[in-house]
C-alpha cells in the first residue's frame, strides 16, 4: 500500500475535525490526494449505524451491543474507505479510530482491553494509522 493513513482523536468539542480539514487543505495545496473520513458513520452503513449509537433511546444500548456496533462501522471503513483509499495512493485521514473505542468502550464502558486489543485487530488486520495526533485540549462548555 503507497498511501498514509493517519487519525485523530481526542474529547468531543475539542477540533478533530476542524484540524483534520486545514490538514487536508494544506497536503491538496502540496498536490496530495486526500481522503477524510470519520467513525462513526464514513460509510452509508456507517450512517445508519451512528444514528443508533447517537440516538437518545428510550432504553441504553448495553455496552457489549454499544462495541459490536462500533466494530462494525470500523469493519465496513477499512475495507470499504480506507483500504481503497490507501491503495489509491491516497493520504487518508479520519475523525476518529481504534483509540476511541479503547477510551469509550474500555476505559468508559469497563470492557476488558485486551479483548478490545483482539477485537481491533480481527477488524482492522493490517490497516493500523501511521500516525494518531491526539488533541488534548481543555473544552469549554
């Protein structure tokens, strides 16, 4: 694969996204190809999937429904986005990865990390980011 697959991660509010754009906007002006994407949600599984994870339920998903559902966007954009996108030769970024569902489903939810860890890696195989920045910036309400 010629391409570079990078993420961002970091707390809500805290410009992944708004950083990931001025990223790809500098790398288009140096004649790259990028490709931004996001978990949840970079694919139109990914959509519906989002929608039911950020959804106000009448009844909470539990947290192993909560994980299985991220894993599944996950599985869909590797191989559906960021596989291609990679093959391409393209500089693929996204809002959000792995790191998320480790501080989310493991570290917020109490799932075990090493079952995270095996979980990730039966979903992603090969396709681990390059590179993460995370942004660790206080939010004001």
């Amino acid at each position: 694969m010629a391409g570079f697959f990078l993420t961002f991660e970091g707390v809500e509010g805290g410009g992944k996204t708004t950083q990931a754009t001025l990223l790809a906007e500098a790398l288009q002006a140096q004649g790259r190809d990028v490709l931004i994407t996001r978990e949840p949600g970079g694919t139109a599984v990914g959509q519906v999937l989002r929608q039911i994870l950020l959804e106000p339920a009448a009844t909470p998903l539990a947290s192993e429904a909560e994980l299985l559902l991220m894993l599944a966007d996950r599985a869909q954009h590797v191989h559906e986005v960021i596989l291609p996108g990679l093959r391409a030769d393209k500089v693929v970024i996204s809002d959000r990865f792995l790191d998320s569902t480790t501080a989310y489903q493991g570290h917020g939810r109490g799932i075990r990390l090493d079952l995270l860890a095996t979980l990730n890696a039966f979903v992603c195989g090969a396709c681990m980011p390059a590179l993460t920045l995370i942004l660790d910036v206080p939010v004001t309400a």
